[in-house]
C-alpha cells in the first residue's frame, strides 16, 4: 500500500489535451482466458474506471501462445489511449528472457502506465503426498531425486519458472510436467496424476477449503492475506525465496503522455477504493500497488533481467 499511497500524492492531473478523453469505448485486450486472476483484475478496475468516466470498457479476452497473440494484438494497435493491454510477468518480462524471437519488443513497443497488483503463488500437494509442510517437501524430494513430479501451465510459463526457482534454492530435483495451460496441470493435481503444482491463490483457495489439496507455503516475500495460515516458503526452510507475478495496464508505445497520466492517474483512485481492495484481496491479490509509470518501465526491465538468469540457471528449453 506504501507504493499506492505515494502514487495518489504524486499524481497530477491531466492535461488539457486529455481533457476530453475518453470520449468513446475503450477496448482493454486481456491475453489470458476469462476467470483468471489477471482476468478478475482487468475486470474489477475497468467496471470501477467506467464508472468514474461515463464511458464504456471492454474486456477482449484473447488467451493463447503464452500470452503472445493478445500481447502482440495491441503492439501494433493504434496508439490514441483506446486500446489497452493487461500486462503480465509472462508477456512483458517472461516471454522476453524465454523466447529468441517474438513479434513484438515489451520494452519498445509499450508505453508502462501502472503496476495494479502483486500476486503470488501457493505450493500445493495432493492430500496423499505424505508431507505437510516445506520442511518435509524438500526431505522427500532429497530421498526420492527427480521422482516427484511437479504441473505447469506449459513449458517456460510464470508457475513453470516458480517451480524451477523454488527446485534451485532448495538444492533439488524435481521433474516438471508441462500441460497446456493452468486448468489441466491442475485437473492433474486433483486426480493424483501428478502430486505438486504451484498454483495461483484465486484457484486453489476453494480447492484448499474443501480439504481437496494441502497448501505447503506461499512464494510471497510476506504471507498472504488470502491464506495468513500458511507460512512463506522462507519461513518453511528456503531462506531468500520469493515468486511473484504481477497485472498491469501498458498501452501502444507513442500515446500521448497526458493520456497515459490520464490512465495512470485515475487507475490509482480505483485501487484505492475499499471495495476494490476487499475484492482483489479476496481473490488473492497480496497487495496493491498503483506504481507510476516510469516505475513499472524500471520493473519490465528487471524482471526481463532477472528471467533471463534464472532461465539460463535452470537449463529450460522453449522449442
């Protein structure tokens, strides 16, 4: 919240020039299928924008390719404010560090506006993995190398990169299997065809209520308010680690900075708002954030930085 009170001092109003926007709908591309967190998010702040503006946003889901068709879909869309993406670790840090060719360049081809949330990941067991904790995790993966297996949304992907992290800091083996997407890695989590996964908090919370799957530790630097239960997997032995993902709103490199303001600014009274916060954080948001523009290029640039090594760390091949 620290970041998101600072952004709402800071924050200056628009222009003249962005006085009259927006003055017709607004098309916000989510490169994600519907139900997800980052689809939740899109979905909460826009309603909440539409409001404040009179006008209306909508949601164009456009999943597939690692986020890749929705990404490049508003790389090359006209820069005039109305076509927005909701940038993702995977497009616009992940993608970047993983793939040797993409159809568009996540530092050049967006202007950053705002950082909305900070998500993070929950380690999850079937019940009949023998482990309740970390702690015992890691021991049985020591006595059983390269034998657990472990779900991801595909290969390269954000819980992909968690698990390669997380396998790297706790000095084991693990064997990760790649499906196509979150859903089926978790229908497999749930039928035992594979017995870990790390999930997003949004999916697994319900799962964890009805006693379906076993939470092991959560790969925030804090716990979560939407799991205050469940330690850190710091707390749970793997000192200094962390995963976190984050939703963020960029438009098309060349919009007129007193829009982009505009955006910017009026996003962070949205993120402000209670039952914003209640939702988000019922839905698995750790925090919220509301970062300035130039913040959120600094934190592309990094995370582009810090993927690159941990890919090269971990040996993944994206064909």
């Amino acid at each position: 919240m620290k970041c998101l009170a600072l952004a709402l001092i800071f924050a200056s109003a628009a222009s003249a020039h962005a006085q009259g926007f927006p003055n017709r709908p607004i098309r916000f591309v989510v490169p994600l299928a519907a139900a997800g967190a980052g689809d939740i998010v899109g979905r909460t702040v826009a309603a909440k924008l539409s409001e404040l503006w009179g006008q209306q946003i909508v949601i164009d889901n456009r999943p597939g390719a690692n986020t890749i068709i929705g990404t490049d879909l508003v790389a090359k869309a006209k820069p005039d404010g109305y076509t927005w993406l909701l940038g993702v670790q995977g497009s616009l840090a992940i993608n970047p560090a993983t793939y040797h060719s993409l159809p568009y360049d996540a530092e050049k081809d967006f202007d950053p506006v705002t950082q909305m949330t900070l998500y993070g990941y929950v380690l999850v067991v079937h019940p009949a993995l023998p482990v309740k904790n970390v702690t015992e995790f890691i021991a049985l993966a020591k006595a059983k190398p390269a034998q657990l297996a472990y779900g991801t949304s595909g290969n390269g992907g954000s819980n992909h990169l968690a698990g390669e992290s997380f396998r790297l800091a706790a000095n084991i083996k693990l064997n990760a299997i790649p499906y196509k997407g979150s859903a089926p890695a978790l229908t497999a989590l749930l039928s035992g065809d594979v017995p870990v996964m790390f999930d997003t908090l949004i999916t697994s919370i319900p799962l964890l209520k009805a006693g379906r799957l076993r939470a092991l530790g959560v790969t925030l630097p804090r716990r979560s308010a939407s799991l205050p239960d469940v330690p850190t997997i710091a707390e749970g032995g793997v000192r200094g680690y962390e995963f976190t993902a984050w939703q963020s709103i960029v438009v098309p490199a060349g919009t007129d900075k007193s829009i982009v303001n505009r955006i910017y600014t009026d996003t962070v009274k949205v993120l402000a708002m209670p039952e914003v916060r209640r939702k988000l954080v019922d839905e698995g948001a750790n925090e919220l954030i509301g970062s300035t523009p130039d913040a959120l290029g600094r934190q592309i640039r990094n995370d582009i930085q810090k993927y690159r090594k941990l890919i090269g760390d971990s040996g993944i091949k994206i064909e």
